[in-house]
C-alpha cells in the first residue's frame, strides 16, 4: 500500500522515501531511514530498494547534510547489511553496485564514503 501511495509513474516509493533520507531535519532523515531499513529486512523491499537509484545513493555517497549522527550511519550501514543479505540483490544491481555496497559494508558504518555529484556553475568566456 505504501508502495502505490508514494510512488507515481516517474517516481517510485522508495525514491521518495530515500528522497527524506537526506532532508535537513534529524527527524525526518532518521524516520526515512528506519523506513528503508525495515524494506530492506523483507524480500519484496529489497528488491525494490536495489531498482532505486536514489536509495543506492543515499547509501554509497555523503549527505548533503554536514553533520550525520552515528545512528544515521549505523542504520545505513545495517540497511547495506541487509540487502546484501538476499541472494537476488547481486544480480538485480549488477556487478558494479554489489561491489560497491559490499565494499561498504566490510569498511563499515564509519568509512568515508564518496561525495555527491553536484552541478558546477557555467564556463564564461
């Protein structure tokens, strides 16, 4: 049900919900959060998180927000933990993103992970 409220033709749920996961307030990061762990800890969810762009870059790049608490990290951490858990994750990412997660997953919640694409401002000649 959460699945068909959030989602529309361009966007799914949990692009939505990863979307959350990097909002400026603590509140609304951690319920995202939370929100995606416990999708990732069921088959359906998993395999849901592993087609959403956005959950694999809140999971593999730094937030956009300055400070994250150690719970944020922990939880994405253990949300990498769990998709990694189930033996379709691999071939519904590819080769590229399960090496990234597992890479992630073994350096832990702490590691520094790679900053977030972002669009620089226009050459003037």
């Amino acid at each position: 049900v959460l699945v068909e409220a959030c989602g529309s033709a361009s966007t799914s749920a949990v692009d939505v919900i990863a979307s959350a996961a990097t909002s400026l307030s603590d509140e609304v990061r951690l319920a995202a959060l939370r929100l995606l762990h416990a999708l990732a800890r069921i088959e359906w969810g998993a395999l849901q998180l592993c087609a959403s762009e956005g959950a694999l870059e809140v999971l593999l790049t730094t937030s956009d927000v300055l400070t994250c608490s150690a719970e944020e990290l922990r939880l994405k951490h253990s949300i990498a933990d769990a998709l990694l858990g189930w033996p379709q994750t691999a071939p519904t990412l590819g080769a590229t993103a399960t090496t990234a997660l597992k890479g992630y997953v073994t350096a832990g919640p702490f590691v520094a992970q790679r900053a977030r694409a972002t669009v620089s401002a226009p050459l003037t000649l």
